[in-house]
C-alpha cells in the first residue's frame, strides 16, 4: 500500500498525471502474482489476513469520507434527474440479465427472482463516484 501511494504523490509533485495512477494498479498485481507464488504450497496467507482485518477497519471511513465530499446543493436539477434515470435504466437491465441468465437452470421462479434481486446493489458505489468526475 505504501508503494501505492508514493506513486500516486510522487506522480503529483513530478507533475506526470498518468504515471501514479497506473503504479498504483500496477505494483498490487506484481505483488498479488509474487505473493501467490510464494504461499501456493500453504492455505494461510498472511497478507490476505491483515487486508482483511484492515478492510474491515478503514471501509466505513472510505464510504465516510465519498459521502462528506458531495454537496448536494452545487448539483443541478437536471443532472440529479439525468442520474436518477440513468441509475433506474441500469438496474431494470440488470435485473432483466440476472434473470434470464439463471433461466435454464433447476432453480423455481422465486429463487430465480432472488437471485436477480441480489445483483441489485453491485456497483451503486462506482455510480455514486462517478458524481465526483462529473465536477472535476
């Protein structure tokens, strides 16, 4: 985590906008790939552990802090409208995919609907992000 973020302000005080970003995605798979290697023989990761614990630790800070940077009275009329509409339009195809992807399956018409149901919040989080790219 730490590599991750130097890169991310090491990109910023060098002025390169691309290189942090994709450092940041970059050295977590170089480790994930060497890591894997490693611990292939035993069951126990460790660092899978210690993200697990710190996860679980600093995610209501993160949804915390998303919340407190949205200024509800700078968005106009016609973007919340344009999201709501956006938002409803996805989750009916959503809804409609879940759905007709488990059709063929023996699961009945209720399991069928609960898994549809389920996929429900997936990726409210990217869309209540994506308002802070709107405004940048």
């Amino acid at each position: 985590m730490f590599m991750g973020l130097m890169a991310i302000f090491g990109s910023i005080k060098l002025h390169w906008s691309g290189a942090g970003p994709l450092a940041a995605l970059t050295v977590p798979f170089v480790a994930a790939v060497r890591w894997r290697s490693e611990w292939k023989e035993s069951s126990k990761n460790p660092v899978e552990e210690v993200l697990g614990v710190l996860w679980m630790i600093f995610q209501p800070f993160l949804f915390g802090l998303i919340g407190s940077e949205v200024d509800v009275m700078k968005l106009d009329y016609d973007v919340i409208g344009l999201g709501i509409a956006v938002l409803v339009i996805g989750l009916v195809f959503r809804i409609t995919v879940s759905f007709l992807s488990v059709f063929f399956t023996n699961l009945n018409y209720k399991e069928r609907l609960f898994v549809a149901m389920a996929w429900l919040p997936k990726a409210t989080v990217q869309v209540y992000i994506a308002i802070f790219y709107y405004f940048y």
